[in-house]
C-alpha cells in the first residue's frame, strides 16, 4: 500500500535507508562478517571469470558490482545486456561463473541467456527481489534482496539493493581468497554510513523539486557525466529521467563530450556531473566548465570530501566502492519531481511494463 504517497516511487525510493539496513543485518552478522553460502563461496573461487548479466537498470548495477568484485577478489569480471549477450556470445573463459542480476527475476532477456548456460552446465548465481521467480529456480544459487515488492515501473530500491549485496558477495568471496582489501573493508560500519546519508538525501527533497522546476520541466534534452563508477551511474540517472519524465537524456563518459556529445550543447541544456572519485574529480570538473562555455547550465552531484562551495548537491562521505549508493538519489529525485510537475503518471510511464517477459 503506498498509503501517505501520491506514487509508489516516492516510496520506494523512502524505503531504501531502511532496505540498506536490513540487508546488512541479514547478510553481515554482529563482527561483520558475512554470511553466505559457503558451496556459493567455493564454486565462485574455482571460476576465472565472472560474467554478469542483466536488462535496464540491473545492467547498470552489474557495473557498479564489476568495479566492487575486481577490486575485492582480484576476479576479471564482464557486464553484459542480457538481450545482446543471448544472440551474441561473448568468448567464454575456461571456468566461468555466471551472476545475473534481475530486480523480478521474471525478464525474458535474462533468463534466454540462462537457458543456454544451463545447457552448458556452467554454474550460476541470481540475485533477484522475488523468491521463487523463473531466474531463482533455474538458476544453481540464489541470493534475495529482501526490499519489499517494487510497484513503480521505475526501479530505485531494487538498484540500491542489488549494489549492496554485490558488496556483500565481493567482500565475502574476497575474504574467501584472503584479500587484504576484501578483509579491511569495513561493510558493516559503511552500510549503516550509507543509510543515514540516503536519509538526509530524501530530506532534502524541496530543493531538488525546485530544481526539477526551474532547470528540467522545460527542457528537451539533459545529460549526466562522470568517469568510472560515476559513468556507470550517470547511465542509471539518464535512464531515470528518461522514462518517467519523458526528457530526452543521456549518460556519457565525460571524456567522451569533446568527441562529439558536446555539439548538442544548447543555451540551458542541463548538465549534471557526477563527482565521487578523487582521482577523477578534477578531470570532470573541467568536461563541465567546457559545457557551460557553450551555454550549459551546469549542477553537481559531488561528494562532501571533493565539495566547493556552488556544488548543487552534496552527498555523505562513504567508501568508494559505495559511492553509487549515495550519488543516484538526488538522480531518482529529480527524475521523480519532474514526471511530477509535468502532470505525468510518474508510477506507469507510457509504453512501459514492470516485468519485460517477452524478448
Ligand atoms: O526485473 P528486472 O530487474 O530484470 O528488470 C530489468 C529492467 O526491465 C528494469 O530495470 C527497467 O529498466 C526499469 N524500468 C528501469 O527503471
């Protein structure tokens, strides 16, 4: 029930502080460590690679989970879109491990490429919200989420979730193999930093619906730019903005702008920069002040340790395998007050369906 909520994604995207906490509780017991299947630990170990695969929004946390896995087991990872991956198939390594990630566990697109690794008998992990689902049964192992159910055709506390447990697994087959990283990462003491940072994100919910009003109801186009794990972000952002408000937007690597992106750059295009990497920060800074050169108006989603003072948004300090967590809520705000102020039905955007069960 969505009860005191005019939309089921304002809800959900309210939920998520507390979905961070109950995942934390029931996969990282009281010293934080987690707890997780040790047959799962063991078959993830014996893989050289690891091959993840989701559709929309699971695809983007798959490469968020890529950059968590890599740094903390040492495991070459790959992302793939499950629609592309079913019809053209990447070369497999001699010992894959398939991970798919999918918020229903019911898309068609996935559970295709399912299909084919079953007949190979390669072995496989889904991390899905709904027990019991098709990728769930026919998958060899499964790990829920646990958010409660996503009404919204716009996914926001199944991306956050997703991101989480892959920190969870990554740390947990990290230690498996004994990495120092792995076994210094403090995930108990960040989840909880992340849950009380995404609260004072949902609290600042008036200034991002002026925001919505002043800089995206009236435009036609927006982009998001950042580099690394921001990119991967700043794909999710655009996704978010572009099926519920209907606004024309886009994520880009923002060392790519000047390789062509940048001629679409009109008198007020927003452009939104996601800064939560050190060794990046500077770099995309510049990308923006290249946009506002040719008339953008330019905001920020940056984090407090990297902060000046016209930042648009600052978010907590949490690690940097986290950073997501934090930087896509102002994202889902926004996307959220601008289908709202343009009057849209921000729950069942136009052509859209919650589960894709047709390819
Ligand atoms: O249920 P799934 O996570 O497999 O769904 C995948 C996509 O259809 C889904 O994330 C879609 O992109 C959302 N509408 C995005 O908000």
């Amino acid at each position: 029930e969505k009860g005191v909520y005019p939309y089921y994604m304002l809800k959900e995207i309210d939920e998520q502080p507390n979905v961070m906490r109950k995942l934390s509780k029931k996969y990282l017991d009281e010293n934080g460590t987690p707890v997780i299947d040790e047959k799962l630990l063991d078959v993830m170990k014996n893989s050289d690679r690891i091959y993840i695969v989701g559709a929309g929004t699971s695809y983007h946390a798959g490469l968020v989970g890529k950059k968590q896995l890599e740094t903390l087991t040492g495991i070459p990872t790959e992302v793939h879109v499950a629609s592309e991956f079913a019809y053209e198939k990447p070369i497999f390594s001699k010992k894959p491990f398939f991970l798919f990630l999918s918020q229903s566990g019911e898309t068609a697109d996935s559970r295709q490429v399912l299909v084919n690794v079953n007949k190979d008998h390669y072995p496989s992990l889904t991390i899905t919200n709904v027990a019991n689902s098709t990728l769930s049964r026919e998958s060899d192992f499964t790990l829920l989420l646990d958010a409660g159910p996503e009404i919204s055709v716009a996914s926001t506390k199944a991306y956050t979730a997703q991101i989480a447990l892959e920190a969870i697994l990554a740390k947990a087959l990290g230690e498996h193999l004994g990495d120092q990283r792995a076994q210094d990462f403090d995930l108990k003491a960040q989840l909880s930093l992340v849950a009380q940072g995404m609260q004072t994100i949902v609290d600042e919910k008036d200034k991002i619906d002026e925001i919505s009003q002043d800089y995206f109801v009236n435009a036609t186009q927006a982009f998001y730019i950042g580099r690394g794990i921001d990119y991967t972000v700043s794909l999710e952002a655009a996704l978010k903005l572009k099926e519920i408000s209907y606004v024309h937007s886009e994520g880009f690597a923002s060392g790519e702008l000047k390789h062509g992106t940048i001629a679409l750059i009109e008198d007020g295009t927003p452009v939104i920069g996601i800064i939560t990497q050190g060794f990046t920060a500077g770099l995309t800074r510049s990308n923006l002040m290249e946009t506002a050169a040719r008339g953008a108006k330019t905001l920020t989603i940056v984090r407090k340790s990297l902060a000046q003072d016209d930042d648009t948004f600052v978010i907590p300090d949490v690690d940097e395998l986290l950073t997501p967590l934090l930087s896509v809520i102002p994202a889902q705000l926004l996307a959220y007050y601008t289908s709202l102020n343009k009057g849209l039905n921000v729950d069942l955007p136009r052509n859209l369906a919650k589960s894709v069960t047709v390819e």
